[in-house]
C-alpha cells in the first residue's frame, strides 16, 4: 500500500460509504412486495471490507446491524473466498451463521474491483413467511429449530449470469406467498447491486489501496473513541439483571444476568448466570446478544461513535453455552431475535444504574409487541401475512418525561398505516388511540402506550402474538413506577371475550376484534421527591 491517507480523504470515504449503505435500504423499500419491507422498513443495510469486518451501515434495526458485524465472517468459514466471483449473490439465514432467527435472510454480494476481492455488500430482509407450521413463521409452540421454517445454508441464487431458477424455485415452493418472497428476494439482489456499482466508482475515483486505507483508519478511529467513552465510566464490576415474561411454554419469568466490568479502556460484560435455554422460541444466538451489548454501551457511553468492526475491539462478550443467550443450535430462537435481546439491553442499563442514572431512560415497551396475521386472502385466493408490531411508551428520564408510543432500543421498525392495511388485507383497523394512564407515575412520568383494534373481514385467519412485558411490566428508575403491560383481548363475533397470552395463538373468524394495549414506560424518581 501506498502512504497513509490523509484525514480529509478519510472523512470523504466514510461519509461515501455510510451513503451506499443507506442508499441499499431505500433500494429495498422501493422495489420490495412486501408492506412489511415497503412500509414498516423491516430491514437492514451493511458493507464490509473482504475479511468480513463491518466498515458502514445503514440507519436501520440495532439487532439487525450487529448480527451483520459477524454475518460475513461466519460466511466465509462455510464459503472460501477463492469460490467467490463478481456477480454472485449468497442467500443464508442460519442462525449459527452470524444470524438471529430465520425470518431475516440476509443476501451478500462479493465485491470484486481489477479482478480483487474487496468488500461485501449485505441486505438483511425480514420475510413475511419463511414456512414452519404457522403462516408467518411465528410459532409459539415451537420445541426445535425446524419446526419455526425453511434453514437456508449459504445458497448462491445469483450469479453473473443470472438467476439460479432452480435453487430460487427450492426455496420459494417452501415459503408462503411465493410470488411476494420472490419479489422480495429480487429487491434484496438489486440493493446488492446497487451497493456493487456505487463501490465501483468510489474505488475508481480514489484507488483500492487509499479506499483500504481509509477504511483501517475509520476503524481505529472507532476503537479510540469506544476506548474513551469507555475510559469515562467509573471503574468497577456492575451487575444486573431483567427479566422475560415467561420460557415460551407456559413457564415462570426467565433471567438474563450481566455483570459488567469496566476497567480503564475495556469492558467485559460476563452474561454465564443467564438462565438456561429456554424450551420456547425465546432463546437468543451470541451474535445477537453482541449486537445487544454493542448498542447498550454505544448509547450510554458514546452515541456518536462511528459504528464499524473497530468499536468491538474493546469489549470481551462472555455467553454460556446451554443458555439462553448461546444455545444448542436445535432450539428455537424466532423470539429471542426481539424479545430476549431487548432483556439483555435492559439488564446492562440496570446494572449501570447506580453509575450514571442521568444517561438512562426508566423501563421502556421495549418488545416487538408483534401481532401476526396470517390467512387466505377472499378477494384473491392468495396466502396473506400481515406482520405488525406495536410501540409502547418510552421510560421516563431525569430531566424529562417519556414519549409516547415508540420502538425502543433494539428495533426501529415502523408501523403499517392503517390505509396499506386495509388495502393489502382482509382486516379492518377500527380504532388507534393513545393508552391514557398507562406510563409509570414519578417525578417524571412514563410515556404512554396505544391502543389498536382490528376486526376480521376473512371468513377464517390465524393470529399468532410475540409480546414480551405482559407480565414483568416496564420498570420504574429511581424511585418511579412501573409501567402498565402489554394486554391482548380477542372479542369474538358472538360477543364472547377471551385474554390471550404474550405468546399465544388462536384462530380467527369474520367479525372477531382483536385489541392490542401496549405498555406504557416506566417513570423516573419518586413521585413526592
């Protein structure tokens, strides 16, 4: 290489890069089929350089970019790089590789420039269905990892040449809707291309050898800062602890323990007193639980740290295998993804508690609070899946009381407008309104959560619900209350009512009403302080 880059050109090449992974996300929610890409944005952008180190990402899902910062790398012990060649596109969704559950498929492009491999460009997209025994592949009873969808291994379904419509067609006649994951599939693709042409250029106009460059420099700039916002926390061994409502079979509350240790410029954030793996869907890969970690101490200790490989240099992650947190690879994990990664977020806020309260928010809706709709469509005959989550209140901070209805922490998902809804599904949305009440009392109140009410137009439909904090409720800091959980009423046609469970399913018919009430966050100080 030549001599080292100047910081301007530095500075040049990472607002280049942070751009073209921006621009693969847009890509994806304009071609995609699915409303759960187009409008809920359910998806994530990333590059790294050729070893698999993440060097930019998009303004998308934290869970999402984390797991990527490891995607690629675990990719290649499966998929030497001698193999690789312009033009190809790999589809996987393996949890093992570098992933979080089946639903997010990521798709990765080889980045060839003068005939050198030099980057990957990695489009993770949430699929509406990727099969298993309930449409939408939420599976509450799930035992095995099988029984939550299609595995997919590294699978090239693109080459220079074209599409590999044996392989596509494999994987389409295992998932619901195949017109709609095909659309999907091709709009993922095409955010990879998009990402291959810009590099093109950016590696023409600056040179390989100073892009490279740049790309060592921002990375050990990202660990500098890291290094010091870590140095800025009090020394010593923190623990704590948060709890999830439940294993997903019907059992009490499961833990998720840290404990964090801050020494000068390093962290170790030890999670081996974590509960065992959970029988339900609700177990989290380490790649996730990192992706946790990373955003907890990101967004307390430095939130305007340039996010790349090198921000991890300084934090040691200890799981346990045979927890919950890094489980055997045939347990289920479909809920761990969003459910228990918020826990792990939540428990390293606690333990940080006693240290600095004023960078904290109290307990926020911090779930997906998923409801999944899935069914024939009447108007077409076709299968049809609607996946929507729910925000809730944000937890109250020293100086400031919470928002109203947001998605917290690990996810940044958008809600569907009522309108797509009615339009793309045979559901009605009669009502959406603020909780009142709902946020934790205290010298600064939590935010509130909604409420929404959907009634069924399809003579028959499945309703399947992923919701954490209907039974631990959004903790209070400092003194405030909690606040008020999650809360899922199914009023049946005949007027019946029946309370359904966080994780719970049930069958629908035309005429049933299905109200979601989301938690409100919790508050922060004493009410009478």
């Amino acid at each position: 290489m030549t001599a080292r880059v100047d910081p301007f050109t530095v500075e040049v090449i990472r607002h280049a890069i942070t751009a073209i992974a921006e621009e693969m996300s847009y890509v994806v929610m304009r071609a995609a089929r699915s409303p759960l890409l187009r409008e809920a944005g359910d998806l994530s952008s990333a590059l790294t350089d050729a070893a698999g180190q993440l060097i930019a990402q998009g303004r998308d899902i934290p869970v999402h970019m984390g797991v990527m910062a490891a995607t690629v790398q675990e990719f290649l012990k499966r998929v030497p790089a001698e193999s690789l060649a312009p033009g190809d596109v790999w589809f996987v969704n393996l949890p093992e590789v570098g992933g979080n559950h089946l639903p997010d498929v990521k798709a990765i492009r080889p980045v060839f420039f003068d005939g050198t491999l030099q980057a990957f460009a990695v489009s993770l997209a949430h699929w509406a269905d990727i099969g298993g025994g309930r449409p939408g592949s939420y599976v509450p009873n799930a035992r095995d990892a099988w029984q939550e969808g299609l595995r997919i291994p590294p699978t090239r379904l693109f080459t220079a040449q074209g599409t590999d419509r044996e392989k596509l067609g494999f994987v389409t006649a295992n998932v619901r809707g195949a017109v709609e994951r095909e659309g999907d599939i091709l709009a993922q693709m095409a955010a990879t291309r998009a990402a291959d042409e810009a590099l093109q250029g950016l590696f023409a106009d600056n040179g390989a050898d100073t892009v490279q460059q740049a790309i060592v420099a921002l990375h050990d700039q990202s660990e500098a800062a890291m290094r010091q916002a870590l140095s800025d926390l009090p020394d010593g061994s923190y623990a704590g602890e948060d709890l999830l409502d439940d294993d997903g079979a019907g059992g009490p509350p499961v833990a998720i323990r840290v404990t964090l240790t801050i020494d000068g410029d390093r962290a170790v954030v030890d999670f081996s007193a974590s509960d065992d793996a959970t029988p339900g869907p609700l177990n989290a890969t380490p790649f996730s639980t990192a992706a946790s970690v990373f955003y907890a101490l990101k967004a307390v200790a430095g939130p305007d740290i340039q996010p790349n490989a090198g921000c991890y240099r300084p934090l040691d992650i200890i799981t346990r295998p045979g927890s919950l947190l890094e489980p055997p690879v045939d347990k289920p994990v479909v809920g761990g993804n969003h459910e228990t990664t918020q826990r792990v977020a939540d428990a390293i806020f606690r333990a940080l508690e006693p240290v600095v309260p004023e960078r904290l928010t109290a307990g926020c809706a911090a779930t997906s609070g998923l409801l999944l709709f899935g069914g024939r469509d009447p108007r077409t005959g076709e299968w049809t899946t609607l996946y929507e989550v729910h925000g809730g209140g944000e937890g109250a901070r020293h100086d400031r009381d919470g928002m109203p209805v947001i998605r917290p922490h690990m996810s940044n998902v958008m809600n569907t407008p009522a309108e797509v809804i009615e339009t793309n599904y045979p559901i009605r949305l009669l009502r959406q309104r603020l909780r009142q009440g709902s946020g934790g009392a205290g010298r600064h109140r939590g935010g509130e959560g909604q409420e929404r009410v959907y009634e069924i137009i399809a003579d028959e439909m499945w309703l399947t619900s992923m919701v954490d904090r209907a039974v631990v409720p959004p903790y209070g800091l400092q003194g405030g209350e909690a606040g008020a959980p999650y809360r899922i009423t199914l009023r049946r046609a005949d007027g019946t009512v029946e309370q359904l469970g966080g994780k719970d399913e049930a069958r629908l018919a035309k005429g049933d009403k299905v109200i979601i009430e989301t938690s409100g966050g919790g508050g922060f100080g004493a009410a009478d302080a």
